[in-house]
C-alpha cells in the first residue's frame, strides 16, 4: 500500500538531486550551517564576542592565533638566550605595547631573558604609538600576541606553548579621570582580566611567579606623607584606585589559595620617552608647543599639588629587581603546596615636585612660555600630593631611582620631537647635542 508513494518520492529526490538548482540550495545551507559552527565554537569569536559583552569601549576585532606558525614565533620570542653571567628568565609581559610594558620587554629582551608580549591595543589612547612600540618590540626579536588578557582559551595556549618562569603584568586600563566616562573598562581589565590571569598562572605548570602593577593611587586620600606599604589604602578617590587596591586583595587569595609567588608594585607618576599621551607632562608639551593654554590645578587655599614623578628607567629597573627578587610558586596542577611569597612595594622617586615646577621646567625645554590657567582640582579622581617611602624596595629589590625630573623631561622632549615633529629647529638641535637619548634609540 504505501510502496507506491515512497517509490513515488524516490523518484522525486534523484530528480530533486538531478536538477542543478536545489543542489547548490543544499550546499549552501551546508555551507552556511558549517560556517555558523565554525564562528560559534572557534575560541577567539568566543572571546570577542564576551569582551564585548564586557566593554564596548575598549571593543577591537581580535586577531586570529594559532596555528604552527604563530606557535613557532611564540616559542622563538620567550626563548632565553642565557650568558654566563646571568641564567636568564621566560617572561609574560602583559601590556607589553604600553609605555611600561614596552620599555621593561626591551630590557628583559637586552639581558638574553625570553619575552612574549600580549596586549589588546585598545584606543583608549592614540593606537598609532602603540603600534609603534610593538614595531620597535619587534625590531628587537620580541612578538607582541594580539589579544584580551580575559580571552582564558588564550592564555591557556600561551601557557601550553611556553613554560613561562614569569609574568610581569602591566596590562590596566590606566588613568584616572577616564573612570568617570567608562567605569566598565576598570572592572574590564583590572579586575577581571586580573582574575583571568591569576586563574591561568595557578593553573599552569609550572606555575609562574607573577609581578604586576598596582598604583600610588592606593593611598587615596592618605595625609600621612611619605606613603608607606604599612599605611591604611581603603580610602580611594578613584574608581581606578579601588580597582588596583581590588587587585591587591585579589593577589592575597590567589597566593593563600594556590601558592601563587606575587609582588605587586606601586608605581608612582612614571614619564619619560614613549610615555602615555593622557599623562599631564605628556599633554602640556603638546599643547605648549601648539600654542594651546593649559589647565594647571593647584588645591584648597591655593595650595600646591605635587607628585612624586618617577623617570621610566628607574620604574625598569625596580620591575627587573622585582622580577629576579621572585621566589617560586609553589602550587602545581592549581593546588597549594605550600605558602608562597607575597609582597608589595612601592617605586617612586621619593623628592615630589611642584605640578607648576614641571610646567617651568617643560617651558625652559621647549623654549615657550605656557599659557596657564590656574584651576582649582577637580574632585574627580586625582590626589593633591603623592610622596613615596621607598626603603622597602631599596632594601629588597636593590631600588634605588637615579633620574631627576630636569634630567628625565630633557629626555621625553628630546624624544617627543623626533617622534611627532622630526622636521622641527628644536628637535634638530637636541639631535645635534643636548638632551639626552631615549632609553630605546
Ligand atoms: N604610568 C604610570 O604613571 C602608572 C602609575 C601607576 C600605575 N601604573 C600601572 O602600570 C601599568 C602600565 O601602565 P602604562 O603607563 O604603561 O599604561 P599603558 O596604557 O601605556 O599600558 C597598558 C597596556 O595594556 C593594554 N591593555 C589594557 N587592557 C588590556 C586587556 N584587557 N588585555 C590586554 N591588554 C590590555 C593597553 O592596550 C596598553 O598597551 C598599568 O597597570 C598601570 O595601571 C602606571
């Protein structure tokens, strides 16, 4: 009874797949279908799908990785190349196309340590410095990966590919004031991309001993000057300090939980060449060079605010300090196998200065008078005075910053003009002498 309709539709499908039409219709489903299983379960489309459900800000397309090829660069980037004088280390450097993370790479790289770069080069500020970090990264043998310290599926491979010794993590979304336009890149970045990184470095094995910056701006609203490591830090007056004192606290569980060797470091103001274009020192010589009046904040009763302004070689060599200073982790597979190292220390300059002495010094430098506007600070974020106590790190970490602020800003000039004005009389003549050189060049 039923023969004849399913010999019936026998003969309808080998038409149906004789016609050349529904043919190429069934293939293109499958094409499509085969294409929708691809981008949905393919890691990095994971990752970019949720960071963007994270951060619209800080959204960027995510560059693919992986592969043979890339797995090979890997390898041959954190490779150490020891000398008889130093064993040398395989570091993470996260943020490594950052003004931080790009010098302390360059310095590793300089000593034969092995270093891979990760960073997401987000345009919270100008890209196009970032990239050219990472060409001069390059130049110098180290990769820079392409992607989101949350991307766990990455990490992981970064991990699998490369027993790292250390991290030095430098990724953050920095800054103070840009907190109140896009809190979500804080808790983004610092706190859950710390987390993220955290929870791979416990895993991994051998587990790495991870360094990483926390920030001055723990003492928030702090009187007690100099600021010490022993000095009471839940008092921020930022979102950007409660996410690097977060982070502190972040540090202590992943050391209590899974033996994890962790040094936080409390950078306090670091300039210099290659330095962050939303960094006062940074900004005024823009606009003083372009003619442009700058907004100078002085605090209650017209009194002075000051920072204890850190040269980057100096920040170097105290990251570098830290980095050597690490004792082992000593979880392994995620589990504790006893207690592990945890410090924090503080590098800064210890002599802060006037924000108006930087603004005389820049002016002395660029041979141009400033065009000030005298403003009271904005309760936005910012501290009035930060002075840092760092017998600590000089006693642990060998610290001992060498660079005054005259000196540094001769060098970021004398940078800035070759950078973004190479053709200029003032940059020709700090190329003929004076200044001093940027520590990459
Ligand atoms: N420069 C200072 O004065 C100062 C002071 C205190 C603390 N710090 C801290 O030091 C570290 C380095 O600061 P910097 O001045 O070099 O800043 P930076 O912005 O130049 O460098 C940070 C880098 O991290 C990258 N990044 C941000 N979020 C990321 C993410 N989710 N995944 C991958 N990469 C990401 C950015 O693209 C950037 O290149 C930061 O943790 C910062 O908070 C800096």
């Amino acid at each position: 009874m039923d023969k004849a309709p399913f010999h019936h539709q026998r003969l309808q499908n080998r038409s149906l797949f004789r016609s050349p039409l529904p043919k190429l219709v069934l293939w293109s489903i499958l094409f499509i279908v085969i294409l929708f299983l691809f981008f949905h379960f393919s890691p990095t489309s994971q990752s970019s799908s949720s960071s963007s459900r994270i951060d619209r800000r800080s959204l960027r397309t995510s560059a693919a990785w992986g592969g043979a090829a890339w797995e090979k660069r890997v390898r041959s980037s954190a490779r150490i190349r020891s000398s008889h004088n130093h064993h040398g280390i395989s570091v993470l450097v996260t943020g490594a196309a950052g003004f931080v993370g790009s010098h302390c790479s360059i310095a590793l790289k300089r000593r034969g340590d092995g270093v891979l770069g990760l960073d997401n080069f987000n345009d919270y500020y100008e890209p196009s410095l970032k990239r050219a970090r990472q060409a001069m990264l390059e130049r110098a043998g180290i990769f820079i990966v392409d992607g989101d310290v949350n991307d766990a599926h990455l990490l992981r491979k970064l991990f699998d590919v490369v027993p790292f010794t250390h991290v030095l993590h430098l990724a953050a979304q920095a800054g103070v004031r840009y907190a109140m336009k896009n809190p979500s890149s804080y808790v983004h970045s610092n706190v859950a991309g710390l987390v993220s990184l955290f929870e791979a470095a416990k895993s991994a094995t051998p587990q790495p001993a991870v360094v990483w910056a926390s920030s001055s701006s723990v003492y928030g609203l702090n009187k007690k000057v100099p600021f010490s490591e022993v000095d009471r830090t839940d008092r921020p007056a930022s979102l950007y300090a409660a996410t690097k004192k977060a982070g502190e606290e972040i540090a202590h569980v992943y050391n209590h939980i899974y033996g994890l060797s962790i040094t936080g470091l409390r950078f306090f103001t670091v300039y210099g060449p290659w330095g962050r274009p939303d960094m006062a020192y940074f900004f005024f010589t823009r606009d003083m060079l372009r003619g442009k009046s700058i907004s100078v904040f002085e605090g209650p009763d017209h009194s002075t605010v000051a920072r204890d302004f850190t040269y980057i070689d100096d920040i170097v060599s105290g990251c570098l300090g830290a980095l050597d200073t690490t004792e082992k982790s000593t979880g392994t597979g995620g589990k504790k196998r006893g207690s592990a190292q945890l410090r924090v220390f503080n590098l800064g300059n210890t002599s802060p200065l006037p924000v108006s002495q930087l603004v005389g010094i820049l002016e002395r430098l660029l041979k141009v008078k400033a065009d000030k506007k005298i403003i009271k600070m904005p309760r936005n974020g910012d501290v009035q005075y930060t002075h840092a106590n760092i017998s600590h790190a000089q006693a642990q970490l060998g610290y001992q910053p060498t660079t005054d602020l005259e000196t540094g800003l001769k060098k970021f000039v004398k940078w800035y003009l070759q950078y973004y004005d190479p053709s200029s009389s003032l940059s020709k003549k700090g190329r003929s002498g004076g200044g001093g050189s940027s520590s990459f060049l």
